[in-house]
C-alpha cells in the first residue's frame, strides 16, 4: 500500500462567481489543503481590476470562507502580489498561478480543479478508496461533460471527441516535483520526467465506472462572454474569433454546429437528464431563489426548440457519422505532411497562417 492520499486541491480563478463558494464546499471534505490563487494574466487586462484582481466579489468571497467556513485551516489564498508582483498581474499564461499552488503543496497528490469543474461526492470517494493509494498510479485524467446554457443540456463534437480526449487533473506529489506546464497540465519529477510515463490512468477508464469531470463553463452568459474576450487576445491558440463566435453561437444560436468553443469543429447539442453533483443544484436553486442576484441565467427556448427539431436530429446524425472518418483522414494528412521537406512545410504553414488571417 503507498501513502495515505492527502490531497492538495490547486486551483486558479478570476471572476469566480458564481461557482468558488460552492466548488470549495465541494472540495473541503476530500480536502487535506486547498490553495486558490486569484488573479489574471496580462491577456486577461480587459475583464479584471487595474490592479489584476477579479471584478466581482471573488476576492471577499475567499476571504468570508476562510474567516467562516474553514475551521481546519485547510483553504490558503494565493495573489499576484504575494509573489512579488505588485501590480497584481500574473506574468506569463497561468503557468505560473499552477506553479505557485503546486509549490504550496504539501498532501501527496495535487487534484488540479478549475472553479467550474465539479465531481460527485461518491466518485472523488471511489478514485481516493481505489485509485491513490496504489504506487502504480501516479496521474489521473477524466472525460468532461461540457454543459452548455443550463443545467439540462450539453455541447459534444468532433473536438471533444477525437481531439481533447483526455483532460489531467490528478498527480502523484512529492518533495522535487514541479508543476512544468498548465497547457497541457503537466507535472515531472525530480528526473524530469513526466509522471504519465508512471502509472496513468485515463478518463476512459474512469467512465467504465460513469465517473466524469461535470464542466459549467459553458452555462452562464456573463461567463462565457467574458472568457470569450479573454480568449480573443491570447497568442498561444487560433481563438481571435473568440468573441464574435460567443455572440452569435452562445448567445443567439446561429450556427448549431459550432456551439462549443474550440469553433473550428463541428460540435452540437444534447438533452441531459442525469444527476448533478449537490453543491451545483445548491447553486442553481440559490440562483433560482433570488440569493444570487449577479448571474443571469441564459434563455432556453432556442434550444429546445432545436433539439425537438426533426431537421436537427438527421443534421446531428450525419456529422457524427462523418467525424471519425474526417479525423483519421486529418491524422492520415499530418503524418503525411511531417515527410515533406522543411521548405514546403514551412510555406503551407504561411500560407494558411494567412488565409486565416484575413478570416
């Protein structure tokens, strides 16, 4: 048997509402330590304060936990400033908010949660009794169920499906590992080698016992448009069109099959009808009750409209049925065009570089 799993919960947040209060009563029973670390990244300049905090009560909301609800002293807050930024500005693109929870650390695993991932209680149950005390496991990783404008339906597509399979949350910890990268969650030991090469379970695996990462970044209006801007003026992904796709995919359902937003797939939506984790519907009922008077909660005619549409049904049918050709003919294509000499690669490279820049 290894180690009793003490796990430390790391997790970075900016505009937090309205999910940080119920995702760390969430967390706090599983908890040996939480570290939340507040605050945005240069890229994040238009949706936070002058000084790099969050524009709403994140900040007020943290600190009224501690002080209320932290009777082990379990949750520590982590800003900018306390690394010895004074402007309150993260530098970099979150890997170093990830690097300065892991370095907190002090359980033996570090479960990465963003503030809009949830899990059920009796799953996080399962993985702790099962999973973290064999030595031969050293990371973990989940299938997500992205929801998208309510708790009642979620966003798939060929993205989620054949290219974003696979999403790290848990490692193994131990004094000499570092947190290496946050895109993709990357933790090395103190060879410098990544813990997946050391035990890796995958969500696969975890969804043989329904077990899955609950997402809701996709649920609330005022959320999703303001990660939209964020993602609008980033450098290390193809998101320039971030915001326009948030205005006239999320907002106003144009293009059905662009709904998720990684756009340039083909994505659609689903009815679901199963649980919720309980500090989710405690949320949504405080929303419904009036108690959280911040979040608008997004129309849904629109969509059951869509999703009782007979024309939906067969449009969802055939791009479902083409993904995975699609796919390996992408995968078939890349292989391909590694073989190509350097000149021509990089040329191709330009060209499309260009094309989509007048997109």
């Amino acid at each position: 048997m290894g180690q009793i799993p003490r796990i430390t919960f790391g997790t970075i947040v900016l505009n937090g509402e309205p999910f940080i209060k119920y995702n760390l009563r969430a967390l706090y029973p599983f908890a040996h330590q939480i570290i939340v670390v507040e605050g945005a990244s240069p890229h994040a300049h238009s949706i936070a304060t002058q000084d790099g905090h969050s524009t709403d009560d994140t900040l007020e909301i943290l600190r009224d936990f501690k002080r209320d609800e932290d009777p082990d002293n379990k949750i520590q807050i982590v800003t900018a400033e306390d690394e010895g930024y004074p402007n309150g500005f993260w530098p970099g693109e979150k890997h170093e908010q990830s690097q300065a929870y892991a370095k907190r650390a002090t359980g033996n695993w570090l479960w990465q949660v963003d503030v809009d991932e949830f899990y059920m209680p009796q799953d996080m149950t399962w993985i702790i009794e099962t999973l973290l005390e064999k030595t031969t496991v050293s990371v973990i990783s989940f299938k997500q169920i992205n929801f998208w404008g309510s708790l009642n339906y979620y966003t798939d597509g060929w993205f989620l499906r054949y290219y974003f399979t696979e999403v790290r949350r848990l490692f193994r910890w131990e004094p000499g590992y570092i947190y290496l990268t946050h895109r993709p969650p990357t933790v090395i030991n103190f060879d410098g080698v990544d813990l997946a090469n050391f035990g890796y379970v995958r969500g696969a695996e975890l969804k043989k016992q329904s077990i899955y990462m609950y997402h809701y970044s996709l649920v609330f209006p005022q959320q999703v448009n303001a990660k939209s801007n964020y993602y609008s003026n980033v450098k290390w992904g193809d998101f320039a069109c971030m915001s326009l796709w948030s205005d006239q995919q999320y907002n106003h359902l144009q293009n059905p099959y662009r709904v998720h937003n990684v756009y340039q797939y083909p994505s659609w939506l689903e009815r679901y009808s199963g649980a919720h984790p309980p500090q989710v519907m405690a949320m949504w009922k405080d929303i419904q009750d009036g108690r959280i008077e911040s979040v608008r909660i997004r129309p849904t005619g629109d969509i059951e409209s869509l999703l009782t549409s007979r024309r939906y049904t067969i449009g969802k049918f055939f791009v479902k049925i083409t993904g995975p050709i699609v796919s390996s003919l992408l995968i078939f294509g890349q292989r391909l065009f590694s073989y190509f000499p350097d000149p021509i690669r990089l040329f191709v490279k330009r060209r499309i570089a260009k094309v989509r820049g007048r997109s």
